[in-house]
C-alpha cells in the first residue's frame, strides 16, 4: 500500500535493509503495485479529518468534525442528503464515492505544526487516508499541505484565513476553500467607508506571527485605497492574554478607528479589552469611535459575548443565509446536533463534498485525476453562489460576508447579522498579485 | 566486550534487538481487527519512538545524573531542526550535511545558556533555562521569522538555493540516496508490517546514543556527575570544580537534544517553532520522571509511553468505540461508550493526566521501578524466600 | 615558620566581631588543637581556613602561599583536607565510588573530562581506592551504599576520603561530635594510627576535652574571637587563664 | 508622560492579578515546601466558579412563543430565568448582573473545600518527595482539573461580564489636567486593583497577627522546631493550602470579567506566575507581591511603541529578560532565603 515517495534506488535500498535485517517471512507481498498513494482496494475508502480535538480551538475542532461526518453520512446515501440535493454538479448519488463505502479516521491537530503533521502522517501510513481535510489556523494548514505534497495525497484545508497558504506557500497537492486576509480587506473596505466615512484614522493591532501581518498587509491596503489612513501598526505578542497595555495608548493617538487582527481566544481578549477601556463610547476628532475584527467566528463573537455587539467583520459563510444550499446544510446539521453550524463546519463539509463529486467526475482516487477535476471547477449550490475552483492557486472565488455583532441576540448562536454579501467579483485577484507572490504551485504528486 | 560489562551488554543487545524488530512487536495485532486501533508500527510513530528515545536519553544524562532540573532542552531540540531544513534550503537533501550541523550549532547554544543558567543551581537553574527557552521560542516565532520562518515552520521552497542538489537527487530527506520516507511492507497472513527507511536510520543512531549513554554512565565522568547529584559540598571539598562537570553534562544532554531535533527534520523536512515551547521541554522532563530518571532505560521507556498515548490514544473516536462493542446490545453500548468517551480521543490529555499521577504515586521509581517490582515479585514467587528487593542506585 | 600561618585575620558579621587579630601558626607534622567555648568563633576560623568565607583583615598562607580568595575546590588542591562535624559522604555512591572520587581528584585534578573509559578500567585509581579501604578496614564494605552505614563507618569513610588525596594538611571539625564513647574511642585511636604512620599535619577543632587531650601536641585557645593562649597540652592544663576562660564552664 | 502614567497604572492592575498568583503559590510553597504545579488551574476553577453562579443564576425555564422562530424554522423557545420569574425583571436582572461579585461570596467555600481535598488526598504524600515528583504529580493534576472543566465547559471561552456600573472606564487625565481620553482606566481594572490589594493585606494581617499567623510562619521558618512544641502544624498546613487556593480562586473570580475564562487559562498563567515567584524569592511573600507588581509594571513598559520601535520584540521576551538579570545578580531573588531550593 503506502510506500511515499519511492524512488527506484529507494526501493532497492529498501529491499537490502529489509532482507539483512529481518528473516522475511514466506509469504511476501510486495505492494509496490499501487499506482498512487493509499490505493482503495476493499469496498470502502478512508477519509483523514484532521481537526483541533485538544487546546483552544478544540471546540471549532469538534464544530469541524461535526460537519464532516455529516458529510459522510450523506455521501453514503444516510441523512437528508444535505447539500448534494443542492449542489450544481450531479456526480454523487448517495452511494458512497465511486462505489465505495466512505470511512473516516481522525486526529488531533492540537493546533501545532508538529502534531497536526504527526496525525496526518499516521492518518496516512497507518489507516490509509486518501485525504486530509480540516484544520483550524494557516501554520497547521500550510504544514499539512506541505506533508500531503510529499505523501500524495490530496489536502482540503479547513479554516486558514493566510493569503500564503494559496500564495507564497500554495501546493498542488492542496486546496482551499476558505477565503484569505485579501478577500477580508477587499470585501471590508467599501463596507467600512460606507459605514464609517473615508476621512478616517485606523489603529491597527497584529498577532506578531505570518497570518496577522498577511491580514493586516491586506486589510490597511484595502482600507487606504478607500482613503484611510493608517496611524500606527502595534504587533501584540501571540501569548498575550491582556492586552490592556497596547490598548490604553490607542485613544490618545489620533485615531479614530480600531482594526484587531487577532484570532481565536486573542481575538476575544483584545476586543474584549478594548471594550472595557470604553473605546466605542468615545468620540475622537468629532467621530464615533468604532472598532473592526477582520476575521470572525461564530465561536470568537460566542466567546466575546455582548462586545462584538455594532463591531464590523467578515466571514466565509454564515448559517443566516437564505439559499437553498445553505438552508438545506443548516437543516441537516440542527437537526442532527440541534445547532446551527460555524462557517468553519460549513467549509469542512463543503470540502468533503467537494472533493467527492470531483472523484467522481475524475473516476479515480488519483491525487492528480482528483487535482485536476477540482482545477478550475465551477459550482453553485453550497452556500456562497457561484464558486470557481481556481486553477491557478486552487483558491475558491466566492461571494465573502460582511457581518456585524447583533444588538440584540435572542440565543447564543445568533450574535451576528449579515450586513452585505460582497460578490465575487469584488474579492478577485490576479494569481501574480504581490501578496501572493513568490510561490509555486509545482506539480501534482500521486505518491 | 565494546567497554561494557556482561550486564550492560545484556541491555544493550536486549535493546538493539527490539529497536530492530520494532516493526513486528509494534504490530501485534492483525491489520483489519478492531485491534489493530492499538498498532504503532507505522513509520512516523516509531520513527518518534526513537527520536524522543533520544531526546530523553540526552535529558536524563543531565537530570538523571546530576539532578539540575532544566526546563529549556526544547529550545536545543528547535535549534538542531532549523540547522537540518537550512542545509536542505542551503545544499541539498542529504542528511549528511545537517545532523552534524545540527549537534554543533546546539552544541554551542548549550554552551551559552548552560554557562549562564549553571550559575545558579535548584529552582532558579530551571527558572534561568526556561527562560532562554520561552525567549527563543518567542522570538523565532515572531521577529526571527527571516530565519525560521515563524509560525508556518521552516520549510523548502523551490527557489531556494539548493547548490549541491542533483538532476536525479530525491525531493525529500535522505542519506546518500537512501530515502527517509520510503518504505517496504510485508504482508504475513493477516499482518501486515512496514519496513521504513527513516525509522531505521533513527534506530540505529538511537543504538549508538544509548550505547553512548550507557559508557557516559559508567565512565569517572558519568560518577563524578552522581556525586555532584548526591553532594556537592563534599564535591568541592575534594578538590573538584563542579560548575565545569555539570556544564559539560548540559552541554552532552543539550547536544543529545540537537541531534534528536536534527532527526525529526531528517523524518520530515518542516521545522516549527512549536517545538520550542514550554510545553515541549515540560514533555521531555516527563517523559523522564514518568519513565524513571538516573536509569539507562526509563527515559525510553518514558519517551514510548507519552508518545504512544499523544497518537494513538488520540485517534480512538466515538465511532470506533461503537464499532468495538457493537456485540453488546444498544443500550449497554451506549452506555459503554458513554462511560469510555470522556477519556478517548479529544480527551487523552485527561487520561495521560490521570495516568501521571498514578504513576508517580505508587511508582516514584518510575516504569522502571513497577518493572523491577514486578521482576522481584517473580523472584519472590520463584525463590519463595522473603528477601527485600533492592534497589539499584543505575539500573 | 609553620605549614599554615594565620596572620592578624579579623572577621565582622554585621555588629558581631566574630574574629579579631587571630594569629596562629601551626607547625608541620604535629597535631594542633583549636579549642574555646560556644561562639569562641573556632568554626568562623575554621571556614575561613578553607576558602569559604574571606576575613575582612589579615592572611592566610599555606605552604608559603596565600589561599585567601581561592575557592574551596583550589584550596584543596593546594592540599588541605576537611573533615565535616557531620559526615559528609556521597550517601547515594557505593563506597568504593565514595573513595575514588578523591583518587581521581589527587590524580587528575580539579576538572577532567573522562566520559568514555569504564571507571573500572583505571586500575591505578580502583587499587588505590581498594588499598585505602584496607587501611580504614573497610574492605568488606566496598559495594555496599554509602548512605546505609552507621555513623562511626561514615566518620571512617570520610576521614579515608581525605587521607586518599594525601593532604599535608587535614581539618577536623569535631570529628566526635555526637558519637557513642566506643565510636569516639576507635575515631581517637584511627587518628593516632594516622598521625604515626603518615607525614601529616592535622588540625582538629574540638570540644570534647578526652580527644584533645589523647591527640594534640599544641593547643591554641580560643575565646571572643581572639587566642587567649597558645601551649602544650600539659601548659594548658593548668593554665589559670583557660580554666577561667572555658574549662570551669564546661567541667 | 501621558504615555506613562497611563502605562505604570496598566502595570499595577497586570501586576496585581501576578501578585495574587503568585502570592499563594510562595504561601504553598513556603509552609509546606510543596512545588505545586496545579496552582493556575485553582486560578481557573476560581474563575469558573465565576461562570458557574452567572449559569446558575440565569438557570431559566422555557415558554414556548409561536410569534418568534428559531434557525430550524420551529417556534421559539423563550427562555426565562428563574431568577427574573422570582424577584421580578428589576431586581431579577440586578441579581444576574452582580454575578461576578456575588461569586466571591460563592467560591471562597468552593476554593477551600477543593484545596483540603487536594492537600489531603494528594499532597500531603508528596512532602517526602523529591521536588520532580512533586511537579509531575500537580502537572497531572492540573491536566486532569482543566479537562474536567472542559468536559462541563467546552474549550471556548465563556464571557462573563462586570455588573453594568462598572462598564466603562475612569478618566485620570482631567484629574491630572491632562486633556479628556488621555488617561482613561477601566472601572473594572480598578476594582481589581483595590480588590487585590484588600486580599494581600488581609493575607499578611493574618499571618502578622493572628496566633494562627505567627505558628505558621514559625512552621515556615523551621518546622521540625514547631512540630516539637506539640503544636499541630500538619493542620495549620492544610488550612493554609485551603488559604491559598482561596487565594487564588478569588484571583480568578475577579479575573474573569477582563478575560473570558476558558478551561487553558490557568497554563497561560503557570510558568509567568513561577517566574515572579522565583524572581521575589521562593517562600517570601512580599517579594512574590514585590515582584508582580515590577514585572507588571516592565511587561506594560516594554509593549511602548516607543521602546518596541527601539528592540524589537521587546515585549515578547522582557519577563525572562528580567528574571534573568535579576536571578544573577541576587542569587536568591529579590527577597529570596539561603538554602531554599537549591539542593
């Protein structure tokens, strides 16, 4: 089964160790035949679902592996059928994928590069895992990419917002269906002038690590276009729990706007801070003072509680909206979890899907004939209107969300309102553009 | 024979047989039972078998020698991968140019924090390491991303300069062309075992670490340690200088840890800061205590367990739970796995916790200790005679 | 002119003067007591001997050369060893261990780096080790755990430990202190032997008035920080001085 | 000036949280010599003490209003606190309100109780033990406390606000003469403030002139002496490990309205917390408060733009920095004994 990157002298190297130091037993199958990496050959195939299980993020982890065995209950025909009943392609019919019954494994991430690798890998050489799919955060995503490259096998990525995982880090072995900082920043910005007038003075706080620069470098891009002006950039320490030291000079700089660009339980932290110091109470240079997080979650406004309340952001997807994919999604995961599902559940079941349907029009599991399938697919039906698999940098071009924290939530998954549906066009970007350059897709690997 | 005697040799071939066999003895259970859940002998695990073998063999030569507690031994394992991924960046992908790289340039860091931290001795050593330790780790994770490529992980980019690569060289690590990741299996009957080139090249080195280790603990060197450990003033009142002996120690086990990270580079060409943290070192110094500190095998043995909960124990979902005792009727099976489900998969953390505190209560020894009560408790039976088992000060 | 020479050494702790204008000078091969009451500050002087504490005036010569500033570990090596008022052994080493450290100090100095040769390979060191334990009749106890013994065995490790690095000159600090009569009369009798048979200069702190007056040939005494008087036993004996000063308390 | 003024106050409310911390981890470590690696997840169960009073207090029941439906498309279901139903809306919701003060009433039993059960059932046989046992069975222990939380709680964490009159902040700078929103402070961060300073002086009140006090510091002076003056010190002890996970739970308590709580916190705070202590002194407790305010008031500093502008990442690495030069050019600490822990 799984030999991963077997050159010819590896095979006979191979062959010495395994015949000098080991007597070899009688029976000898060399499974060499595969044509690619974790070949099905039984009735059924096996999926790797690598999510945050422990650590902060475990519960958008268990948000994710929700979604994604409600995928494969209805990939193998179980369930309300879910969004196959909406999606534009036909390929699937309920009865697992070519044929063969779906299976999954999991592993926990724990949200490190390390551990998130050591699962995949022992997703992929001990259960045979024909695809990794999930994650919650751009270091984990790009590390898994990078593993399923060498391993042959394809990745679906899970939430990671970075532009480098399809720009300086993209692969051709992985995909992502999430949008990027780029498509925040593009998506945001009209928003925001609109919102808040383009005579305005933005304070930016960054996670000091590559997804809080990347986003920040988008979000202050697209925001001076619209004639704001950048006061200052403050990188805040990722193992900051308090951020009231970087938060109290804010007020007293001229600006008028707060821009987070934190994630997670920072994200929380800080906007909650930023709360407390009264900033959205105040007025400065005759304006309301007003604060934004790029990035939301439905887990991070749950956690923030009433502060997200008239705070701006954007978002993949949201639960609230009114197509028939997403009212056919949301049905089929609250009634079998009884709530409704985060925007990273949906891209972690949308991927599956995905993923599926393009083995199915590809006829193979082959990494390459499944890559090639998903290269430049266009589909609708699955919540964010008509998508187009890029096959440049194997980004999704979709419509990106601009929300706002509810005044007024009448329960806890009801935080949020959906401002605008920026449309596709809006959020789009030549491959070449500098924020994603310098990476290099190279060339499928089938193992 | 090779400077050991007969029961030192006898440890060193028991070793060397089971690091060789690995993947049977990892592999007890036939690949399509509900058992084979509980297989390890995977390439990546095993390869982690030897490597944090290591990692922990090097720690106990500080902490189980001479009994300064450092909590910083991760900042040496981080500092031993960038070396690895830089000379692929740098060279090309064979090992050769990294692993000695690796055990220098950690070398020289050990020396540094070890010449400071080793000024002060108790709690305020493991204050002072852990303090180079969360440093390094913080800065590499932010303002030090032009050299380790922070949160992402040092990796290899296709426009990097790679001057001694070949036209045919393989695209990922290997020795001299024998590839890391590449793999033979072997299927017997319903068993299936894989043969891996990387867990080899890990076993080997981890043969000779250990046989190393087992020389360091026999040598004037290994017994000037044991008596800084025991008493130092005593120590300074028989003319000897201990800062140099103990700072060499830091130095071998800070080293041990380079090379433990330069393999993990070898196994899998990424380096991430992650393995800097706190966190990690808190791991090795478990790995340690749990496995036994100041015996040649515990830290092995240590090293094993903590890995083998972290990755398998984790990937037991409700699911498998449902299919293992499908036989029972639903009700009692719900029940069943209601009962199991907090302490499997997203909850192996509580289970290793619970483990921990088990261990360390009833076996301050360690695993090593609950192998030698069971062996006494054999001898016992066997001899029927009520002799106290003793314990052995290195064993 | 004697092996060891203090000279005019005061020491201040805070508001305390702990030493003030010791002078004392101990011949070569002869046994010198250092006597004197509770806070007479023969234990001050005594660290002060042995690098651990610096004074605030005066010198210290050994051998010609001062050792004030050095540390314990050089001040050992210029051959001065110190027998501790509680045995200071390597509790968790076998006894054997226990008398090659020292060996291995006398041989190879205060730092060498030997990680590789098996310690029982160097058979130099292990038949010198083996030898002084003869001598401390310790033979049978060469694997046991130092940690294990009893009192009086501990006392007799230490004081072969010392003897292993040959010192010229050996500090005793109340080598009796707490001991049953018996253990106290073989440590007297240990020391006397070592006293004929080697060429050796031992200074001995003490209390207790039956060792001193079985071993010492001089007797310096001490009391608030000065020596009151400096004699031979016999002189001592009678001195009216010492008799105010410390003898009438403690008889 | 502005700047630091406004930085020194961040620094004395960053510093009292440290200070709180650290205090009962040096009281543990001081009258029973225990290394306790546990001490951050008390901090966190204290917090979710917190939680637990704001859930129970808004325990509802549910009516069902077929105007309104939820994201299935089915009637909603109103949720009703019993509270509110009992006392009616105005002094209902003044009572959920005052959550968060109220549960310091609710965890001081709580955190006692649970600090009796670990010094009895765990830590007591650990006295014996060398330091690295000590350390591996509290870090089981913590591992297993912030699982447990998880399992009730979920990883995510969970906002647990102030009472309304506390929303908003304090403006020093018209005080000072400085211009509107130039030094302005959150309300809430003072109270912690002058709540932590109330708990440490109530500590050292304790310890200073009670009987009980003055026993226990002659214990963690020399507690064989004691033990031999037939006092019982092992029960002081316990009452004392139940003092200083009250301590530490009141830290939490308060803590949680600054930051949602969530099952990791007490980890995030673990080794900060053993570096202030090991920086004042292992066992002293005015150098565990000494040096939470100092590495506060540097930690707050250190994040200047100004001074980030000049070293960057500064502000990463300036607690170790500090524990650093301060643990070699005084041994010991700040206020540090000879001879504690360094065998």
């Amino acid at each position: 089964m799984s030999k991963t990157n077997m050159t010819r002298r590896g095979v006979l190297k191979t062959g010495a160790v395994a015949g000098a130091g080991v007597a070899l037993p009688t029976i000898f199958t060399a499974s060499s035949a595969a044509a690619y990496t974790n070949e099905p050959t039984g009735g059924s195939v096996t999926l790797g679902f690598n999510v945050p299980q422990t650590g902060p993020y475990a519960d958008e982890g268990m948000d994710e592996l929700r979604a994604q065995e409600l995928a494969v209950e209805h990939l193998n025909g179980g369930g309300d059928g879910g969004m196959m009943n909406t999606f534009s392609s036909k390929a699937l019919k309920g009865n697992g994928i070519l044929g063969k019954k779906v299976e999954f494994v999991t592993g926990d991430t724990q949200t490190k590069s390390d551990a998130a690798r050591a699962s995949a890998k022992s997703m992929i050489e001990k259960d045979g895992a024909i695809m990794i799919n999930g994650g919650s955060s751009s270091g984990v995503a790009i590390a898994v990419q990078g593993l399923c490259q060498d391993a042959g096998v394809i990745f679906m990525a899970g939430l990671t917002h970075s532009n480098d995982t399809t720009g300086k880090d993209k692969k051709a072995n992985g995909f992502r269906h999430f949008f990027n900082g780029y498509m925040s920043g593009a998506a945001l910005a009209p928003v925001l002038a609109s919102a808040y007038g383009k005579d305005r003075n933005a304070y930016h706080l960054t996670a000091d690590y590559t997804w809080g620069w990347t986003q920040q470098e988008s979000i202050a891009a697209a925001t001076e276009a619209m004639g704001w002006n950048t006061v200052n950039n403050v990188l805040t320490p990722l193992a900051s729990t308090d951020f009231s030291s970087y938060i109290a000079p804010v007020l007293n700089s001229g600006a008028d706007v707060l821009v987070l660009n934190h994630y997670g339980g920072n994200m929380v932290n800080s906007l909650t801070n930023a709360i407390q110091f009264g900033l959205r109470d105040k007025v400065v240079n005759g304006k309301n003072f007003e604060i934004v997080v790029p990035l939301y979650s439905e887990l991070m406004a749950a956690g923030a509680g009433e502060n997200v309340q008239g705070v701006i952001g954007s978002m993949n997807w949201n639960w609230q909206l009114q197509d028939e994919g997403s009212k056919a999604f949301v049905k089929s995961f609250g009634e079998k979890y009884g709530r409704p599902p985060s925007n990273s559940a949906h891209t972690c079941y949308v991927q599956t899907m995905l993923y599926a349907d393009a083995c199915e029009r590809a006829g193979t599991f082959n990494p390459c004939g499944v890559a090639e399938a998903l290269e430049g697919f266009e589909f609708d039906g699955m919540g964010n209107g008509p998508t187009l698999y890029r096959a440049d940098d194997h980004q999704c071009f979709k419509d990106v969300l601009v929300m706002k924290g509810k005044d007024n939530p009448s329960n806890e998954y009801d935080t949020l309102e959906i401002l605008e549906v920026t449309p596709r066009a809006q959020v789009e970007y030549a491959p070449d553009h500098p924020m994603f350059a310098g990476g290099d897709l190279g060339s499928c690997n089938a193992g | 024979m090779l400077g050991l005697n007969k029961k030192d040799m006898t440890l060193l071939i028991v070793v060397t047989i089971l690091t060789l066999s690995a993947p049977f003895i990892l592999n007890p259970f036939p690949t399509d039972s509900a058992m084979a859940q509980f297989n390890a002998g995977y390439p990546d695990l095993m390869q982690r078998f030897a490597i944090f073998g290591i990692f922990a063999i090097g720690f106990n030569l500080l902490f189980g020698l001479t009994g300064y507690l450092s909590f910083g031994h991760a900042a040496f394992l981080g500092v031993g991968s960038y070396s690895v991924v830089w000379m692929y960046k740098l060279l090309d992908y064979n090992v050769i140019w990294g692993l000695p790289l690796a055990i220098v340039t950690s070398g020289i860091f050990a020396l540094l924090i070890g010449f400071v931290s080793m000024r002060r001795s108790g709690i305020y050593f493991s204050i002072l390491t852990l303090a180079f330790a969360q440093m390094s780790f913080n800065l590499a994770y932010s303002v030090l991303t032009p050299i380790t490529n922070g949160e992402t992980g040092l990796q290899v980019y296709n426009n990097d300069p790679q001057v001694l690569m070949g036209a045919n060289e393989a695209s990922s690590p290997h020795l001299f062309g024998l590839v890391m990741n590449s793999s033979a299996k072997v299927g017997v009957g319903a068993w299936e075992f894989t043969f891996n080139n990387g867990y080899y090249f890990c076993g080997v080195i981890a043969i000779l670490v250990f046989y190393l280790s087992i020389r360091i603990f026999r040598s004037p060197f290994g017994m000037m340690l044991r008596a800084i450990k025991s008493n130092q003033t005593r120590m300074a009142y028989t003319g000897l200088n201990p800062r140099p002996y103990t700072l060499a120690a830091f130095v071998i086990s800070g080293m041990y840890a380079g090379l433990a990270g330069g393999l993990l580079a070898s196994m899998d060409p990424l380096a991430g800061a992650e393995r800097m943290q706190w966190t990690a070192s808190g791991e090795v110094v478990l790995m340690t205590i749990l496995g036994g500190a100041g015996t040649l095998m515990g830290p092995v043995l240590g090293a094993g367990f903590i890995k083998y909960f972290e990755n398998i124990f984790s990937k037991i979902n409700d699911t498998v739970l449902h299919n293992w005792f499908a036989f029972l009727p639903d009700g009692l099976e719900d029940f069943v796995v209601f009962l199991i489900h907090p302490f499997i998969g997203k909850g192996w953390h509580l289970t290793l916790g619970i483990l921990f505190m088990l261990v360390v209560t009833f076996l301050p020894g360690g695993l090593v200790e609950g192998g030698q009560r069971i062996a006494a408790m054999i001898k016992r039976t066997k001899e029927d005679e009520d002799t106290p088992a003793k314990t052995e000060p290195a064993e | 002119m004697g092996i060891l020479e203090v000279k005019d050494v005061g020491k201040r702790f805070g508001g305390l003067q702990a030493l003030g204008d010791v002078n004392l000078s101990v011949a070569e091969n002869t046994v010198h007591a250092i006597i004197g009451p509770n806070g007479a500050g023969k234990s001050t002087l005594l660290n002060v001997l042995v690098g651990k504490l610096i004074p605030d005036t005066g010198s210290v010569m050994f051998d010609g050369q001062s050792v004030l500033g050095r540390k314990p570990y050089e001040i050992n090596q210029m051959g001065i060893s110190r027998v501790f008022q509680t045995p200071e052994i390597f509790i968790d080493l076998s006894v054997l261990e226990n008398m090659m450290i020292p060996c291995f100090a006398k041989r190879d100095g205060s730092f060498r780096m030997h990680a590789i040769e098996n310690m029982h390979d160097e058979k130099d060191i292990v038949e010198k080790a083996e030898s002084m334990l003869e001598d401390m009749n310790m033979a049978d106890k060469r694997e046991m755990h130092a940690g294990s013994m009893s009192r009086g065995d501990k006392r007799r490790l230490e004081i072969g430990m010392c003897l292993a690095q040959e010192p010229r000159l050996l500090l005793l600090d109340e080598p009796t202190a707490g001991m049953a009569r018996a253990d106290t009369n073989n440590t007297i009798d240990l020391l006397k032997q070592i006293k004929d048979e080697r060429d050796i200069t031992i200074a001995i702190i003490e209390h207790d008035m039956h060792v001193v007056f079985s071993l010492a040939e001089r007797i310096t005494v001490l009391a608030q920080g000065t020596p009151l008087v400096e004699d031979t036993p016999e002189n001592i004996k009678g001195h009216p001085k010492v008799r105010e000063a410390y003898l009438g308390e403690s008889a | 000036m502005d700047a630091i003024i406004l930085q020194i106050l961040n620094g004395l409310d960053k510093g009292s949280a440290y200070a709180l911390i650290a205090l009962g981890l040096t009281l543990i470590f001081g009258t029973l010599g225990v290394v306790n690696f546990a001490h951050g997840a008390l901090f966190m169960i204290g917090a979710f003490c917190a939680v637990t009073l704001s859930k129970l207090l808004n325990l509802s029941f549910e009516t069902i209003d077929p105007t309104q439906t939820d994201f299935l498309g089915n009637p909603l279901k109103v949720k009703t606190p019993y509270v509110i139903e009992w006392f009616g809306m105005d002094t209902g919701s003044a009572i959920i309100d005052w959550a968060v003060p109220l549960a310091i009433l609710f965890s001081i039993p709580i955190m006692i109780c649970v600090g009796f059960i670990m010094e009895r059932g765990l830590i007591k046989h650990f006295y014996k033990r060398e330091h690295a046992d000590q350390i591996l069975v509290t870090f089981g222990l913590a591992i297993v406390l912030q699982e447990v939380i998880k399992y009730f709680y979920g990883a995510n964490p969970i906002p647990t606000p102030a009472p309304d009159v506390f929303k908003g902040s304090f403006d020093f700078g018209t005080m000072l003469g400085f211009d509107p929103n130039v030094i302005i402070y959150p309300y809430w961060r003072l109270v912690y403030f002058f709540f932590s300073a109330v708990v440490i002086g109530g500590v050292f009140a304790f310890l200073q002139f009670t009987t009980f006090g003055m026993v226990v510091r002659a214990g963690m002076a020399d507690r064989e002496t004691v033990g031999l003056l037939g006092i019982n010190i092992d029960k002081r002890f316990t009452i004392m490990f139940g003092v200083a996970a009250a301590v530490a739970g009141l830290a939490g308590v308060m803590y949680a309205p600054i930051n949602s709580p969530n099952y990791h916190m007490g980890m995030d705070f673990l080794v900060l917390s053993f570096v202030v202590v090991v920086v004042g002194g292992m066992g002293s407790l005015p150098g565990a408060v000494l040096a939470g305010f100092l590495l506060g008031i540097l930690e707050s500093f250190a994040s200047m733009n100004e001074i980030k502008s000049l070293i960057p990442g500064i502000d990463q690495i300036i607690i170790y920095v500090v524990a650093i030069i301060i643990l070699l050019t005084r041994p010991r600490g700040l206020m540090g004994r000879k001879g504690v822990m360094e065998e």
